[in-house]
C-alpha cells in the first residue's frame, strides 16, 4: 500500500493506495488543494520510493521551493529517489518535434526512458498543461507511458475546468482507481474547502466529503459541525435529539421543573456525503460564556427560537448578533408552530432585524420532517457552489 | 448595492459608476494608454480593495504604478506571474503572490481566492479595513498574455471562473486584451463573459475610448489621457 499522506484519508481507503493504482486529485478551480498531490509526494519520498515528477508548468527548481515552503520544511527531501521532467524539457520538445503527434511521441518516450532507468514506483503528474497541449488521450498515454511494470502508481493533479463530466471521463473510460475531488464552498462571507472521495475501485467505500483545512503544510480532515443556539426553552434539545438517532443532551431539571442543557447537546446526521455533528448550545443566560466556544468552527448555525414567544426575541437578538460577528451562514426556524398565536414572518423578522436573505422556517421541532428540512437547507445554502 | 466610481464623470455623474459584480474587457491596441486607463479604474477609493494579476510586470513596477496614483498601499494587492521565474525561491506575503508562471492556472486561481479570503476576512491591510462587505477591484493585465500560453477554450473556462468569483463577491473586474493580435472569434469570445466593454484606439497619437454595455452610456467615441492615475475626458 502506499499511504496518500494525509492522515484520515489512508484510513478512508482501508490503509492506502494499493500499488499500481492510477490516482487523480481533480481540482477545482481556486481552491488550494495543491498539498494533497505534494502530500503524498512526501510520503513517498521519506518512505524512499522511487519517484518521477512531471511538471510541464514550472521549472523543478520553482516546484521544490514551493513544496517546501507549502510544507514549511527544507529542500532536503528531494535528495532522496525523484527525477523530473519539467518546463524546461516541455520547451525542448515542443522546439524539436513539428507535428503534435511528434510532440506527443516525443513525451512518451522521455516518460518512458526516466521512468525505466530509475526503475520509478510512483509517477506524480501534473496534467494541467499536457491536456492544453496534447488533449486527454494524450494525457492519458503519457501517463501510462510511465508505468513501466504493472506495480507502478500513477498520481495525477488536474486543474478541473469542466466538473463532473471530466471526472466521469476518468472513472468509466479510463478506469482510474481512486479520484479526488477537491472543492470549495463559497458564499460570500464564508469559506471552507472540502474533499470527496468519489471513486475507489478496490473496494465500496461510500462516496463522502469531507471538509479539511490546510495548517502547518499539512491537509487535515475534520468533522463539519452545526449549532442550534438561541434563547432558553425555545426547544434546541428538541430539535437536536430529532435531527438524529444517536442524539443525547445534558439535561439537569430546572426551577420550573422543565429540563434544561447545562453542556450541550450532541447528534449526528448525514447528508449529501457529509457526515455533520449537530451541536445544541444551553439557552439560559448564565451559561452564555461557553456559546462561543461551541460556536467556532461551525460551518452553519440555526437560530431556534419559539415563535409563540415575543418576549423572547430581543434575548434572541443577541444570539444573531453573535453569529454576525462571527459571520456565520444562518438559518431561523420558528419553532412550537404547532401551537396557536405563532407570530408571523414579518413580525419576527422585524424583531430580529433580519435581513430578506436570511431563511426562514416555521417548524415544530417534534416533527423530524421538519428538523430534517432546516439542516437540509442549511447545508445546501452552505455548500452551493453556483457559477 | 455598492457602485464602483470610476473617476470619469460621465459614467460617474449619470449612473453612478460600475455595478457591484459587473466585469469589463478593456479592448486595446499595443503602445494606447490602456493599461494607465485600466489601472486608474482598478485604483481602490478609501474603504476598497484592489488585486492586480500581472503577468507583463513584476509587481515591484506594479506597486510603483499604483503609489504614483497615490493609493494606500494596503489596500492592493498583486500576484505576480512573473518574477517567480528568475527569483524560484521568493516567498509569498499578506499582499504580495507569486505564481511560477502564467501558464500556471491553478496558482493564479488559488492565490486570487487566498487574497479575496483574507480581504474578507479582515487580514489583509495590517490590521486597518476597509468598507464591509469590501468592494474590490480586480484587473488581469493581460488576458493577452495567458492567452499566448493557452488553448482558448482552456483560457475560456478559467476567464469563467475567475469572472464568476467577481460577481460572486460583489466586486468589479477589468480584463485588457490586445485587439491586434488576436482573432475575431477569440475576441467574441471572451467579450461573451463580461458585462460591457471599453475600447481604445489611437489615432494621431491621441487615445479615444468608448464605454460598451453600460446602460444610458453613449457609445461614442471620446479623446482622454490619464494624469496621475486620474482618467480625464476630452481635449
Ligand atoms: N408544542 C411544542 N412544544 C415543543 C416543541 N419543541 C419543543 N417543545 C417543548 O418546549 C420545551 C423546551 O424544549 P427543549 O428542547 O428542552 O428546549 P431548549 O431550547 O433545549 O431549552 P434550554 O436547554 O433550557 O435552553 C419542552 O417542554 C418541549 O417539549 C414544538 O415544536 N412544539
Ligand atoms: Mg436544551
């Protein structure tokens, strides 16, 4: 096996790569995904295979500094087994060949012969520029142009321009083994990437996304999370058991006899390859210091608040104003609309000074349906990424 | 929504300057005054951000254009596709990117979400901002440029991209292309992406401009110079 070197993922695959697998990390535009590709070109390097790099965008002195610098270390690691063929080698042969099939040709032979003498077991490809210039059959052969025994592994990298439909390419025509995408979600304020793993051939891990963030030249997975705040007894505990089957709360009974969270509330849910942990913060005021804490980090906050309940809404103020500073995507769902007297939507808005763009739902936080229906919507305004 | 002033007064005056998430080709001969003119729309006015691709100058000269203007420096920012190849070891800062090449897309794309981020995010003008949501300036100089590396529908798609991201973000681009040394058909192309064009051509030395797809706008064509970044109209 040959690990990815990103903690988490190797794992996701059930160890690693299985040896001669084709790989490819899809890229989406913007989106700093470089160090998965870089990653496992580390860990490839330290663990002192063989490896080939083909870079035709940039020159291997510019990539090694780039790659150390991405990973905060020294350029030390490149003394160990690695070969390039770069920017430089690009020129040449587009110099000495003219036709394309003689640039082509020409690709091939040289990934063949570097990969043959130093008897290379992992071949990192940066496709990028060989698909502007050769097209994806040409891509393809060159890359299979390196793998002279039937154990070497090929990673490319791919600046995906096109989406889904190139990565479909991949998976049916050209049987890769294992694809990658890496993408972002951006909605104006806030900003979070993700990876999916989209297809593995050896075995039937289910397609998953899972947001990562890169710190300390390092890709590091975590689990995305969602909050319900938002004023006392407004039924937070309530929606969050219901928003999954695993969900618990630390409940201790108050004055009035009702139950109230004194921690926090914790469940779990899936959807759209997201595997999510909902949190519910305690509502009493006394227990105000430990909201943000459980704020941070959240991709996306509910605000509950009970719609029978007018007198609650300046204490909800303060949550909203809380998540604004935070700028924190948010959605509002009015709970208890199961019971008479529910204010209406103007009311509310205006009593929260909402802006129009902020959703609204009314709900009962009893019904499943409709805890499902807010986080749904809550992770699809998150995630849409719309061009 | 936030309009984009763009110091010339009959955009100005009449409609307010540039919508927030609008993109504008500015269609050039070599040796015009475009890339002053195009700079001067990309100055940021107090409370604006401004990030300048530059694949013909390394952003030391693009820094010198923009403090001619008199801009707060902290409040631009450049990637540089060029430097990198002489300098493989420069190291990126807050306001300062550099890409290997401008045949390198994905660096490009990257280091313009990393700028975009850190403007909203607030980390970007050592600790001093801007306007919130900030309005900011985007101005690739050239498109001509990345187009001599790449296949058109390649550039296409990343051009979509990166003006899509503008308009997500409320913000104004400014993209110059030489009309000269390109065809119709990539011309028409490109011009498919953006919201107005603004053409200059030379004619006895003196450079005209016209303003394309900007409601109410005349089309016509006016003689102008820019002083001190400062775009001025007529004789
Ligand atoms: N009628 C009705 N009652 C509800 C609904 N949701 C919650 N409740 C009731 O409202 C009360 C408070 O619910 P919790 O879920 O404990 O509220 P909480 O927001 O967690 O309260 P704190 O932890 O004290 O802040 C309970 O008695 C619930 O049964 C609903 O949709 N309709
Ligand atoms: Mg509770």
């Amino acid at each position: 096996m040959i690990s990815t070197g990103i903690n988490g993922i190797d794992d996701m695959l059930g160890g690693g790569i299985p040896r001669g697998s084709r790989v490819m990390y899809s890229m989406e535009p913007g989106v700093d995904g470089q160090l998965f590709m870089i990653s496992t070109l580390f860990a490839a390097l330290s663990k002192g295979l063989s490896c080939l790099v083909v870079l035709p965008h940039t020159t291997f002195d510019i990539f090694k500094h780039d790659a150390a610098m991405k990973r905060g270390c020294t350029m030390e690691i490149f003394n160990k087994k690695v070969v390039f063929i770069d920017a430089v080698d690009r020129e040449r042969i587009e110099k000495s060949s003219r036709t394309r099939k003689d640039v082509l040709k020409a690709w091939e032979t040289k990934v063949k012969k570097l990969s043959k003498e130093n008897a290379v077991e992992i071949a990192f490809i940066y496709v990028d520029l060989l698909y502007n210039d050769l097209g994806l059959e040409g891509t393809i052969s060159i890359a299979e142009a390196a793998k002279t025994s039937g154990t070497t592994t090929l990673i490319l990298e791919h600046l995906n321009l096109e989406g889904r439909s190139l990565i479909d390419q991949f998976i049916e025509k050209y049987s890769y083994d294992l694809i990658i995408a890496i993408s972002s979600a951006f909605r104006s304020q806030l900003h979070f990437n993700y990876f999916t793993l989209m297809h593995t051939s050896w075995s039937n891990v289910p397609r998953r996304s899972v947001p990562f963030i890169a710190t300390e030249g390092r890709v590091v997975p975590y689990i995305p999370k969602i909050v319900v705040t938002g004023p006392t007894q407004a039924g937070k505990s309530t929606f969050v058991t219901n928003a999954s089957d695993l969900g618990f709360s630390i409940d201790r009974r108050g004055v009035a006899g009702d139950p109230t969270t004194v921690a926090m509330d914790f469940g779990w849910l899936h959807w759209k390859n997201f595997e999510i942990t909902v949190y519910g913060t305690p509502g009493q005021q006394r227990f105000d210091s430990v909201v943000p804490m459980l704020l941070s980090h959240a991709m996306g906050i509910v605000l509950l608040i009970d719609a029978t309940k007018p007198s609650a809404l300046e204490r909800a103020r303060h949550h909203v104003q809380l998540i604004r500073e935070k700028r924190l995507p948010m959605v509002i769902a009015a709970n208890k609309s199961d019971l008479p007297g529910t204010m209406s939507d103007s009311e509310i808005r205006k009593g929260l000074d909402l802006q129009k763009d902020v959703p609204l739902f009314f709900i009962s936080a009893t019904r499943k349906g409709d805890v499902r229906l807010v986080l749904e919507s809550l992770v699809d305004y998150i995630t849409q990424y719309t061009n | 929504m936030y309009n984009f002033k763009s110091g010339i007064v009959q955009i100005d005056q009449g409609f307010g300057g540039f919508e927030a998430g609008t993109n504008f080709l500015v269609l050039a001969p070599p040796m015009s005054l475009a890339e002053d003119l195009a700079y001067s729309l990309t100055k940021p006015l107090p409370g604006e951000y401004a990030i300048v691709l530059s694949t013909n100058d390394r952003a030391a000269e693009v820094i010198d254009a923009f403090k001619v203007m008199e801009v707060d420096k902290r409040y631009v920012g450049t990637i540089d596709a060029i430097t990198k190849s002489s300098t493989p070891g420069i190291a990126d800062t807050t306001r300062l990117m550099f890409v290997a090449s401008p045949t390198d897309l994905t660096g490009i794309g990257i280091k313009f979400s990393k700028m975009v981020e850190l403007i909203f995010d607030g980390d970007f003008s050592d600790g001093e901002s801007g306007l919130f949501p900030p309005p900011v300036r985007f101005c690739v100089n050239s498109v001509s440029t990345l187009l001599m590396y790449r296949k058109l529908e390649v550039l296409y798609q990343f051009l979509h991209v990166l003006t899509s991201k503008v308009k997500k973000i409320d913000g104004v681009g400014f993209y110059l292309l030489n009309n000269e040394s390109f065809d119709e058909k990539t011309i028409s192309l490109v011009k498919q992406l953006m919201t107005g064009v603004i053409e200059v051509k030379i004619e006895q030395s003196t450079n005209y401009l016209r303003i394309m797809g900007i409601k109410g706008v005349p089309s016509k064509w006016q003689k102008f110079s820019v002083q001190k970044g400062q775009v001025v109209i007529g004789p």
